[in-house]
C-alpha cells in the first residue's frame, strides 16, 4: 500500500516587518486516491465520507461538490496538457478529526504509470472559505524538486495581494518536505516547511496519535488564529481583503480554469 502517515513538524519564519516564528508538531495522511475506499474498508479507526475519528471527504477538497477528488485533479490535469496516462494521484493532507479539519495547504502528487512524478498541484485554502489551485508540472528533476508560480488568492491579512510562492519539495519516500518561500515585490517575506517521517498506515499507528497530537486540526486552526494575534500586537500592519480570483486554478499553460 503506498499510503501512509507523516508525522512532523510545520515552522513558520516571517522575516519582515517585525520577525515572528512558530513550530508546531503535526502529522499528515499520504492518500493515494485509488486506494482509499480498500483501506477504509479495513481500518476500523478511518473512514472516507463518514464520520470516524480520522475520516476523509471528498468535499474538503476541489470543487467542494463532493464528488470524486480524483476526476476533479485528473480533469485539471488534462486543462494543464500534462497527461500522466492515469498514473497514479496521491494527496498529502491533514484527515478530519472527529470530523473537523482546515487544510491551508494541501498537495497532490501526480505520477504516471512507471512511477515518475509528472505534476504536483498545490491546493490553497484561507480562513473565509476561499481556495485556489497551482498545477505545476515537474520536469526531470532528481530529488528536490523546485517550481514557482505567482500568488493569486489572498492568505493572510498581514501580507500583501501580490508577490510569488517558490516550493521545494522533497517527495514522499521514506520522509517528505515540503517548503514554501513567499515574495513580494520587496524580497522574501515568509518561509514554511513541513517534514515528516513516513509511519504506515495502521489502526495501531492512528490510535497512538489520538495520544501524541490530540485534536490536531483544531489546534491547527485555534494555532493560526493566536499567531495573528500575537502578529498584532506586534503592530505588523493588516492589509486589505482583496476580491477572490475569478478561476478556481492556475495551470501552466496560463489559461485560467474556471
């Protein structure tokens, strides 16, 4: 089975105006998407599209329709002209806890047939409901992959509308990193990583981090709202809500998709 946990740490660094950093010990599911319904079906502790005390909905992702996450990447893959041959799409993301879950980022790993890593999509959220894709496609890169794109949807109110996010991501194997610099038109702004060590994905393994990270994604969330707080009462200024982007994804090929 090539799903599994991740269990971690996230660290963020903001370098300007005034210097801020958190660490917080998180874990996150590697979902390969053609696999989840075999394993839910034998996992008594996770569920997909039930409650559980670790589940997975497709809503919480894409679209929000509801329907299957991977004919929603697949079709975005398709609008991007890369085509993978239906290899395989695997989702690094936190589960519901007890039914709640916020991902800021989640990120799907598209391989074609012989393993190769051909795309990776990064699906950002905000705090108001708001979400936007970047496809990215990853060329011949052996280990660290890094790919760039320019920022479309508005995260935090202490940064600005504009700038760019450049990734470097360490696969999955038998750990994972993902990292994330944020720039504006002033130079970097703000840094991001997760890495985590890769635990299968067993019954045993979801019961322990009941005991080592209870209730993590509420604590994901009651986290983000405390550092813009302490963010405040730095006077770190607060920028404008600017209007949602009309498309729901960038793609390489720069024609939006709606």
């Amino acid at each position: 089975m090539r799903s599994a946990i991740y269990v971690g740490k996230v660290v963020h660094e903001r370098l300007r105006p005034k210097r801020h950093r958190l660490s917080y010990r998180v874990f996150s599911l590697f979902l390969d998407l053609s696999e989840i319904d075999r394993f839910s079906a034998e996992l008594r502790l996770f569920s997909r599209g039930r409650f559980n005390l670790f589940s997975f909905h497709d809503r919480d992702h894409g679209d929000r329709s509801g329907g299957a996450i991977e004919a929603h990447v697949r079709q975005l893959l398709s609008g991007g002209g890369i085509d993978t041959h239906d290899g395989p799409i695997r989702l690094l993301a936190y589960p519901r806890v007890l039914g709640y879950v916020f991902n800021p980022l989640s990120v799907y790993f598209c391989y074609d047939p012989g393993e190769r890593l051909r795309a990776v999509l990064y699906e950002v959220s905000n705090t108001f409901g708001e979400r936007h894709s970047y496809l990215l496609p990853v060329g011949a890169e052996d280990g660290a992959i890094e790919q760039s794109t320019s920022k479309q949807l508005h995260v935090s109110p202490f940064n600005g509308p504009h700038g760019d996010y450049r990734f470097r991501i360490r696969p999955p194997a038998d750990d994972v990193t993902v990292g994330i610099l944020y720039r504006d038109a002033s130079g970097p702004l703000l840094k991001a990583h997760f890495h985590g060590e890769r635990r299968e994905l067993t019954d045993r393994n979801l019961a322990r981090l009941t005991v080592t990270h209870p209730a993590m994604t509420l604590k994901v969330t009651a986290g983000i709202h405390l550092e813009a707080l302490r963010l405040w009462l730095k006077r770190v200024p607060i920028q404008r809500r600017p209007v949602a982007p009309r498309f729901a994804a960038t793609l390489p090929t720069k024609v939006p998709h709606e």
